[in-house]
C-alpha cells in the first residue's frame, strides 16, 4: 500500500485547501504536516476524519482495487501520439474519478502520468503546473515513482528544446532502475530517449551505444516499428561521424522495417531523413526524389511537411523552375497558416517571406528580410546549418548585383559558420527523430 500520507498531502493540494483548514478539529497543524510527510504513525480513526473532509475514501475492495490497477495499466499503455486523444481523454476523466474518490496504490503514479499525458496532448502549460505541483512531494517517492518522475520531467523538457536539462533528467531516471519495479521493455524505451537526448547533444558515440541498447530489447519482442526508431537514430549518428556506408544501411534497414509493418510515420521520418542525407552529399536528385516522397503523404505532420516543401522551393529556385517554385511557395504558405504560434513558426515564415520576394522580383524586401531580420535571428539561435545556406544565398544575390565587398562579408559569415559546424561534430542538418511520444 502507498504510503497514505502522500496521497492525504496531494488531495488537499488539488483542492486548494491549507493544513489549517484540513486540519481542523481533527490533528494539529504540526502533527498534519508529519503524516503528509509520512513521518508518523497515524490511528486509522483520523486518516478516516481527514479523508472524510476530503471527500475521499479508504478501497479496501480487493476486486475494485485490481479493477482500479488494471485501468490504470491500460491508459497508462495509451500515452503515445499514435492513439486517438478521444479515447485516451476518454479513458483519463473515468479514471480521475476513480482515484479522487478512492484511496489505493495508483493515486501517486497515476498524477506523475498525468505530465506525460499532457505531453501528448501538447498542453505544455498544464504538464509544467502538474510538474510544479508535484515537486514538494519528490522527497516521498518510491523508487519507482521517482522513475517516472524523472523520465516525464525529461519528456518536457525534450520537447521544450532544453536538451541539456532533458539529459539530467534521464540520468537521474537511469539511476532509480536498479532500485525500482521497471520492466524491461520501458528501461529500452528510456535508453532510446537517452539516445535522442544524446543525438540533439552532438554527442554521437552516447547516441550510438544506447540506440544499439533499446534495440536489443525490441528486437528480442519482435517490435519491428521501435526497431525502425532505433536505426534512424543510427543512420543520424553515423551520418555525423561521416560513416555514410553505415548509415545508409540503417536508414535502408528503417525503411524495410517501415514497409513490412506498413507504418505510414516510420516511411515518411525515413524519406525526410534521406532527403538531408542526399543533401549533405550533394546528390540532389536523390534528397529532391526522398523530400518529394515525404510529401506525397496525407499524414505528414506540419514541421515536417514545410520543411519538405521549403526544401523542394529551394531546389526549384536554384534550377531555374520557377512555375514549380511558386507551386511550393503556394503550399508553404497554406501550411504556415495553419501553425500560427508554433515555435517553429517563426523560422519557416522567414523562409516563405524570402522566397516569396525573390520570385515576385522584389529586390528591395527580399534584402531587407534576409539583411536584417532572418540573418541575426539564425545567428541568435545559432543555427549555423541554415547560417552556411542563407549567407551563401545573400552572397551569391548580391555578387550578380555586382556588390562584391557585401558579398564578401555574407561568404565569410557562410565559411565561419560552417568551421563552427564541424567543431560541433559535422552535423549540418538537425535530425528528424520519432519524439518521445511518438514511441
């Protein structure tokens, strides 16, 4: 049984209570406050008294305890992008009112879900209030809830772009396996998190070793899809370390796997990421063939689908196709205007922007956009992969107006970025990985 005191501490919490109120006629402040802590012994008359105020009661129904577990097993299983949010949303309320009304083991590990589930509806404001929410009550964990706890916190962050918290937060997860009830299957799920975390840090031989960890557990249950995960991952990592041949491999490997299970999501990541590969290597009409694939599918969610047609813009652009370019800036427009308030927003609208005076000949803004305004926001953040692309672009733009000093700068921008590139490891494109929820 988990410790009751917790559970007591959590209750009041959500019901916006202070101890004095809960208190009340019942235990002194002090005394409340030792059992919250789980650091008294308490008579079952006043857990009684203090769950009677709370509105909840003690379930010590064997069956709908094994009712209420079993429930939770399965909505726990649902936490994934690739289940329908309808019944998973579904699934959450019938539970939330199980547990707020009844005691039992899951009361805990069922709020710490709560951030993963908020996670994978993208409410990232509510994941962040059920972290903070919970923070007081770490030092009263299991081992097992800790776990958790630790492996959501990652998540968050992961999706927040904050790699480096995300891999402090894994760490610490890794740490509590030993001592915690983690089957094997989850202890993969988290070294392919560990991987991702690794990957986003440049830290290709960490990204290897874990990928090839996670796979072995999901080769061994024949899960082809995590599998495929998992040699994207690879095909990323090898990429980095310029061992094309080995990269290749595993993004053949991934897209076999895809195709055998008829997975739409592990087809489109595998022709995106070749698509950069192509790219990287200069061989355009296979990264153009890939990107065209990727966003020949009905499904392919908005990031990825602007970058497909961003790309394909470019390619039309520098071949002189500008019909077809005008076709993908027409797309990418529509698209962008479906994401207002995406983070990645932003970026992508520049781009657009760009292209859109280059091809209506507008000289004077298209200048003024990549000049003073996409230029310094990709030095801002850093991103020196599209820093080589765009200042060799502004470059060559302004060589043919015969403004060769300025060019010269935007060549020494391109130059400089790419040495900070290949000092960071080689990477010059940023993966496109399954993310966490995804799995």
């Amino acid at each position: 049984m988990m410790e009751i005191g917790s559970f007591i501490k959590l209750e009041r919490k959500k019901r916006n209570m202070t101890q004095e109120e809960l208190s009340e006629g019942i235990v002194s402040v002090s005394y409340l406050s030792k059992i919250e802590n789980n650091k008294a012994d308490v008579n079952p008359n006043t857990i009684k008294l203090l769950c009677n105020r709370l509105g909840i009661e003690i379930n010590d129904n064997e069956k709908k305890y094994l009712e209420v577990e079993k429930k939770c097993k399965e909505w726990y299983d649902m936490l994934f992008d690739r289940y329908d949010k309808r019944v998973m949303t579904e699934k959450y309320e019938e539970l939330q009112q199980l547990i707020s009304t009844n005691i039992n083991d899951q009361a805990i590990t069922f709020e710490i879900h709560k951030i993963r589930y908020y996670i994978v509806l993208r409410d990232f404001k509510k994941a962040l209030k059920q972290i903070n929410d919970l923070h007081e009550m770490v030092d009263t964990f299991s081992d097992t809830h800790a776990y958790y706890w630790y492996k959501f916190k990652g998540d968050y962050y992961s999706f927040k772009e904050d790699y480096q918290q995300s891999m402090q937060c894994y760490q610490l997860a890794e740490e509590k396996i030993r001592l915690a009830n983690i089957d094997e299957v989850e202890i993969a799920d988290l070294h392919y998190a560990l991987s991702i975390a690794h990957s986003k840090l440049l830290n290709g031989m960490e990204a290897i070793n874990y990928a090839k960890k996670a796979m072995t557990v999901f080769q061994r249950d024949y899960n082809f899809v995590r599998c495929a995960q998992c040699h994207i991952l690879l095909g990323i990592s090898y990429q980095r370390i310029k061992m094309n041949d080995i990269a290749i491999k595993n993004y053949n490997q991934a897209m076999r796997l895809g195709k055998l299970e008829n997975d739409e999501q592990i087809i489109q990541l595998t022709h995106l990421n070749l698509g950069r590969f192509y790219l990287i290597v200069e061989e355009s009409k296979q990264s153009i063939k890939n990107y065209s694939l990727a966003l020949a599918s009905g499904d392919l969610d908005c990031a990825s689908k602007l970058e497909a047609i961003t790309r394909l813009m470019q390619f039309s652009y520098k071949n002189s196709e500008y019909l077809k370019a005008k076709e993908y800036l027409r797309l990418g427009e529509d698209t962008l205007s479906l994401v207002k308030g995406e983070e990645y927003y932003r970026f992508y609208n520049y781009i657009i922007q760009a292209y859109a005076k280059l091809l209506s000949r507008d000289v004077n803004k298209f200048e003024s956009i990549i000049k003073k305004e996409f230029i310094p926001y990709l030095m801002q953040k850093k991103d020196y992969q599209y820093l080589v692309f765009y200042a060799k672009l502004f470059a060559g733009h302004l060589e043919k107006k015969g403004r060769y000093k300025e060019a010269m700068q935007y060549y020494k921008l391109a130059t400089s970025s790419y040495d900070k590139i290949i000092k960071l490891g080689g990477g010059i494109e940023d993966e496109k990985i399954s993310s966490i929820s995804d799995m």
